[in-house]
C-alpha cells in the first residue's frame, strides 16, 4: 500500500517538473538546500534562507505557453 503513495507523489513531482523551464537546475538546488539543512554551520539559517529563495525563484519559473494562432480575418466589406 505504501508503493501506490508514493507512486502518486513521484507522480506529481514528475508533472510539476516536467512543466519548469529548469527541472534539472531545479533539482540540484533542491538537493543542496536539503543537504544543507542537515549540515550545521557557524551563522544558522542564513544560507538556508537564501538557498530556499533560490529554489523557490527557480520553482516559479515555468515554460511559455506557445500562443495561440490569430484568429482569420473576417471580411465585412459589403458586396458590390
């Protein structure tokens, strides 16, 4: 029972990052942020503010939709 959760979490993780612009840039700034909440250091919690804001700028970075065609022309000019 617990492979079908977190099926469905790799699931949404895979569509929400399949939508970035940068999904592996993402990732990796992801994995340090992680990594340094579970290293200490000397002034806490100033680099993990920054790399949360880093990760959270590159999150809201999404694709471009491609725009949608004009529509035609329509000609209203009276027939003669």
């Amino acid at each position: 029972m617990a492979a079908s959760g977190s099926k469905g979490t790799a699931g949404f993780v895979e569509k929400a990052a399949s939508r970035l612009k940068f999904p592996q840039l993402f990732a990796v700034a992801l994995t340090v942020f992680i990594l340094d909440l579970l290293i200490p250091d000397v002034i806490p919690f100033v680099d993990e503010i920054l790399l949360g804001l880093i990760t959270l700028i590159l999150g809201s970075l999404r694709e471009r939709q491609p725009a949608a065609p004009a529509p035609p022309m329509k000609d209203v000019t009276p027939r003669s």
